[in-house]
C-alpha cells in the first residue's frame, strides 16, 4: 500500500529530514490548498527551519486555514514572538480571545505576553474576568507582582494555595506538589520584598519541606537572617546553599543579592570567601 504524502512528510519528520518533508508538503498543498491537516504540518515545520523567510510563509500559511482553531491562533502568536514581533503576538491573541474567550491556554499565553510586555494592567483585567480559583488566582498574583502591589499579591497566593489544598487528593498529590511550591516560594518572595520576615520565613520553610533540594530556598532564608540582624546565620545558610548550587544556580542568585542594596555587605562576604 503506498504511503500518502503526510505519511511521508511524518516520516521525514521523524528522521529529521525536514528539507524533504517540506518538499512533500509542499507538492502536497499545490494540489491539495484545502488540507488544513497538511497546512498545519507545514507550519509546524516551517517554525522549526526557524529562518525568516521560513517563518513568514508559515505565518502566511496560518492566514489561509479554512477552519482556524484557538490552537491555531497560539501558534501564529509564537510564529510571530521567533519574528520578534511581540506586539503583534499580542494582538494576535487579543483577536483570538475575542473568539474563544474561555479557551484557558490561550488565556494563558495572553497573560504571560501581557507580563512579558510590562502590560500588567492589561493582564488584571484579562484575569479577574475568570473564575476565582487557584490557577487565575496565581495569575492574578503574578500581575499584581508586576504592578508592584505586592501585599495583595500576597493575599491572591493565599486564596490560590487554599483552592489548591481543597482540590488535592491522594490521587493528584504529586501533580500538585511543584504548583504549591510555586505559589508558596512567589509569596516568600513578595512577603521579603515588603520586610515582612515572619510571614515569608513561614513560606520558605513550608516550601523546602516540598523541594529540599533546592539551594534557592535555604539562600533566601540566609537574606531572611541577614535583614534580622543575624550576619553569621545569613552567611552560614547563604554559602551551605552556594556550595551545594551548581554553578549556572550560584551565579543567578549572587547576582539578585548584588541587586539588593539591603544585603550589599552580604553580597560582598559571599562573593569574597
């Protein structure tokens, strides 16, 4: 039985032969211009080639589907987020919602191109408009974080890490574990940021009680020491988190201390052993 032109470009596309695959979708669709099936493989390889010229007639292709979907619309956003083009992604996804306005995924890659966008007001009033439970709840801390009002935020990751508790199960405990610890270390965060101490050491202890293996936790638990006015504690749970962070992690958090003016001398004695 002779493989159809989609078997083949799968094919090709399995080996990594994408120049071939592209050649046979492209045949295909001079012939075919209503497979939408086709179009979306093209597409699909086209964003892989990753070349402008590549992009912009994958970009094209997306325009001439017949039957356009929201996943659709997600792809042309990221099709034109690799042009560089991150207001048009926005608009892109802007018209789409405006279709599929309870569609979560593509809310959700609106959200995170409004963040990205410093849009955060933007992103408020596209996330306050869903359902109060933990997944918006958490997007609507991130944008209050973004907007600088990190008391509320602070509140938000409550209501989200609540709602998260009320849904787990024996059966679902482990998909939520990293989504808790999440929420848990972004409200640590906020919480540190407004020198609230006891309630953001509360956060870091319950989320190193999920994630004991990362350094981040026990470092921003050394800042927490440190602006408490307890240098030898800070600079011992500081450097046991360094010492055990790989080198890619040491960097990043030693350059968010050297941003902290309130841990200058910190930063110093960590970065001067």
């Amino acid at each position: 039985m002779p493989y159809s032109p989609l078997d083949l470009a799968a094919a090709f596309i399995q080996t990594g032969e994408l120049a071939d695959a592209l050649d046979v979708l492209n045949q295909h669709l001079v012939h075919q211009p209503q497979d939408d099936r086709a179009r979306r493989l093209r597409i699909d390889v086209l964003r892989h080639l990753g070349r402008r010229a590549h992009l912009e007639t994958a970009l094209d292709d997306s325009n001439q589907l017949a039957e356009p979907t929201a996943e659709d619309a997600i792809c042309q956003s990221l099709l034109l987020e690799q042009m560089e083009d991150d207001h048009g992604a926005a608009a892109c996804l802007s018209r789409a919602l405006q279709m599929w306005p309870d569609h979560a995924r593509l809310i959700e890659r609106d959200l995170n191109l409004l963040l990205r966008l410093d849009r955060a007001d933007e992103a408020l009033n596209v996330v306050r408009a869903q359902p109060k439970v933990w997944r918006w709840l958490q997007w609507e801390g991130d944008a209050l974080v973004a907007s600088g009002n990190d008391l509320m935020a602070t509140a938000r990751y409550g209501l989200a890490l609540a709602d998260l508790e009320a849904h787990r199960t024996p059966e679902n405990a482990a998909y939520l574990r990293p989504i808790q610890a999440r929420l848990l270390l972004a409200r640590a965060a906020a919480y540190l940021r407004l020198e609230m101490l006891d309630p953001a050491e509360d956060q870091y202890q319950a989320a190193e009680s999920l994630l004991p293996d990362d350094p981040a936790i026990p470092f921003n638990r050394g800042l927490l020491a440190w602006l408490r006015g307890d240098a030898d504690e800070a600079r011992s749970l500081c450097r046991a988190a360094l010492e055990s962070a790989s080198e890619n992690q040491r960097e990043r958090l030693l350059d968010d201390l050297r941003g902290d003016p309130r841990c200058a001398a910190l930063w110093a004695a960590l970065s001067n052993p």
